[in-house]
C-alpha cells in the first residue's frame, strides 16, 4: 500500500507524495494552500484531546485511545437512521485505504518530521490495519 505519512512543512515530492490530505483539526495561519491537495479537519484529533496531550495532561496512550474512539463516533445524523449509520470516519478511512492501493497517498500533519508521537501515524496504521 502506497500510504506515507510525513510533516506538511517537508519538501513536496509530487511525484512520490500522490495526493497530499492534511488530516489537521486546523489547517494553520501562513499555511500555502499549495502545500496539501486536501484539508480533512474530520481526520485530525478533536481540540479537546489535542489540547490536552500538548499541556501534558494527558499521556500518549491515552491520547492514542481516545483519537482512535473519536474516529468512529457517531454523529448527530446517525440518529435519523436506524441501520446503516456513518460510525464516524470509517468509511472515509476506507476511502483512503482504497485509494492508496491505487496511488500514492500523503497523510499530513504540522508536527516535525522525526516526531513519533503524532496522530498521523495513527490514521496510517489504523487505515493500514484490518479495522476498516
Ligand atoms: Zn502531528
């Protein structure tokens, strides 16, 4: 599968990043819109986990749990339909997931490039895994 994870700030590669997803709950002031193909706020943590984890109040596993529960909430529009509902991102992670193994894809995030510790890394292995 054809999915990279790196920093928005790193040198665009074209040819090697395919379609470039900022998956940032924000898309940062001074950000050229030339530098992401697409902003997907819905793939970024919420502000109050993000939050949270940045003042240290919150560990990086439990930080990694609750962005993975996140991503498969349900939304307000679910309760209008009894049996097919949109649990969260699930189906826009499949979305990625079918693109990568047609295409390179680039999931983005503002957090330098050597960071381990950033969620993106999360969306990959999660798209990656079986789970959706
Ligand atoms: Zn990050």
């Amino acid at each position: 599968m054809a999915l990279r994870v790196k920093s928005v700030w790193s040198p665009v590669s074209r040819k090697d990043d395919g379609l470039r997803i900022l998956a940032t709950r924000f898309r940062g002031r001074g950000l050229p819109t030339n530098r992401y193909d697409v902003w997907m706020p819905s793939l970024g943590p919420s502000e109050r986990i993000l939050k949270a984890y940045q003042a240290r109040r919150m560990t990086w596993a439990a930080f990694v749990r609750e962005f993975r529960q996140e991503l498969f909430l349900a939304g307000p529009i679910d309760t209008r339909s009894r049996t097919i509902k949109n649990h969260g991102q699930k189906f826009t992670l499949r979305l990625i997931k079918q693109l990568a193994q047609k295409g390179n894809v680039t999931l983005m995030c503002h957090c330098p490039e050597d960071t381990a510790t950033c969620h993106r890394h999360v969306l990959k292995a999660l798209i990656r895994s079986g789970r959706v």
